[in-house]
C-alpha cells in the first residue's frame, strides 16, 4: 500500500484491510471485487491484485510462508528488487538493503559523488561487515527509508542534526556534488465521452480502453486527444487537470444524453455503486452529475 502512496493516506486503509481479511488464509480466499473495493481511492489497483495472487501463491505452494531466498520471492507478482530486498530484510531478518531513490541519495551523499557515477552494489559489498554488525538487519532497512525520509531529505539535508556528519564528504565538501534531476511526469492530453441516461440517472462505462494505468477498470470511453478529429454530437462539459501513476493528465470532458447503451458497456449509478470504480472514474462522475 506504501508504494507511492504517504503513510497519512495508507493507515486507515491498511487498518480497515486487517480487519476484513485479518490472516493470510483469509486474504487469499477473499474475492477480488471485495479486495478492490476495500482499496478503492489508494489507486494502483494493480498492487490490490498482485498482492491477492501473491497470498493465493504463498497458500498453495509455500505452507502460508513467505520464501526466504531472493529468486524465489522475486517470482512472486509484482515483487522486483526493492520489494524482495525489503521483505528479505524485513520479515527475515537479512542483512540486505531495498535499494530506492532515497538510498542512493544517502550513499552518493556520504562519499559526495553522483549517483551516476557511484557503483552503490560495490559499496555496499565492500562494507557490508560494517552496515550490517549490529546484526539487526531488519531494523536496519527500515531506519534507512527513516533517514532518507526525515534527516537526508531530497531538499536541504537536515545535516546539523546528522549523527553521521562526521563521517559525510558532502557535509564536509566545498563543492558539493549537483543531484540528477528526477523525471518530470509525462504530460497527456485526453477527451472522454460520457453517455448519459437521464431518466435512469445512469452513466455508460467499458473496461474496454487503452489506458495501461487503469488496465480492466471502468471508465467512460476515453481516447487520447486528436486534434485533427473534429468531435461531433457531443457537448463540451469542462476541461480539468488529473494526475495519475507519473502521469499529468490533460482532460476534455465531453457529455451527451442517451438512452442508447454504448457498445461493450455497461450502465452504472451516478449516485452509488456496490461495484468497485477506480477514483479517476468517480471524480469524472461528480463532475457530470451537477449537470442534472
Ligand atoms: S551529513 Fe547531511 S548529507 Fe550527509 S548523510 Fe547526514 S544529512 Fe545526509
């Protein structure tokens, strides 16, 4: 749940979670409409499923444990590097670290040099008696993400309060190495078409779309904007801004009254729904719903 998401957002979610599939038997026999509905808002959704299969896995195969060799948990969905090395860490208590962002900056910080041009594996190989002698590998790990997060932030480093300081050439360096500037979020530019039912107070949506990042969820019919198609027979509703996985998105919302079902979709409330709807669809359905 922690992935791109902030602790403040994921608590009551990962509270609610435990206390509807409170085991990982449970988890595992649960269906995936009730666990996507329990995630509803995180976003994501694909963490919701792989975590789901993961359990199912674990059950069958693993006696309800979760494996304590690398290539075996990597075999896990979803699982690449940095969730295997934390789990390893975490639940086995290895000594090993689940290298991010945050980590590198650390490690480039304490010898001052770019992130480019530091072998970070290498590094921590050759000082590996030394990072890992208390032996509390776990907690290791986890003060890491705490440092990076609190002490050695991305902007202005906390370094007076620093208990390495001593020990760091950046603190010391007078010419301090330039950080790599992160990827900017890939702007897109969409228009989405919502079929509207007037009498039944209900709105068309198909899973039937392009978008990767919301791969088999409901939506209205969404295609990426053109500007040399011209649209016609539907009425522009409003333009707005939406910010999905690293993306920036550009959206032209477009309505239209009918009682004529869209081909492969499905009609659903513009008030409530048993069903799970990702929180992209949910904010285009407020939107369309002042209309009536
Ligand atoms: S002294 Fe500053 S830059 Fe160095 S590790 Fe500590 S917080 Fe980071």
């Amino acid at each position: 749940m922690l992935q791109q998401t902030q602790v403040k957002t994921v608590l009551s979610y990962f509270e609610n979670f435990l206390f509807h599939f409170p085991t990982l038997e449970s988890l595992s026999q649960a269906n995936e409409k009730k666990v996507l509905k329990l995630w509803e808002g995180l976003g994501y959704y694909r963490r919701a499923r792989n975590l789901l299969e993961t359990t199912k896995i674990l059950v069958k195969k693993h006696n309800s444990k979760l494996p304590n060799k690398i290539v075996d948990i990597k075999k896990l969905p979803g699982i690449g590097d940095y969730t295997a090395n934390a789990l390893l860490a975490f639940i086995h208590d290895q000594p090993t670290i689940a290298i991010d962002g945050n980590v590198k900056r650390i490690f480039s910080r304490i010898v001052n040099k770019s992130e480019t041009t530091i072998d970070l594996l290498r590094i921590i190989e050759k000082n590996s008696k030394f990072l890992f002698k208390t032996k509390r590998n776990s907690d290791f790990a986890e003060a890491l993400m705490e440092f990076g997060a609190l002490v050695c932030k991305p902007k202005e480093p906390e370094c007076f309060k620093c208990n390495i300081r001593s020990s760091c050439k950046y603190f010391k360096s007078d010419k301090k190495f330039k950080q790599i500037k992160r990827l900017q979020p890939l702007e897109k530019n969409y228009d989405i078409f919502c079929s509207i039912n007037k009498t039944k107070n209900k709105i068309a949506l198909t899973k039937k779309h392009n978008l990767g990042f919301l791969h088999n969820f409901y939506l209205p019919h969404i295609r990426e904007t053109n500007t040399k198609n011209k649209i016609k027979n539907w009425n522009f509703h409003s333009n707005f801004k939406n910010s999905i996985s690293n993306k920036k998105l550009n959206i032209n919302l477009y309505y239209k009254y009918s009682s004529i079902l869209p081909m492969q979709s499905q009609w659903f409330s513009l008030k409530t729904n048993s069903e799970f709807i990702p929180t992209f669809t949910k904010k285009i359905i407020k939107q369309i719903s002042r209309l009536n």
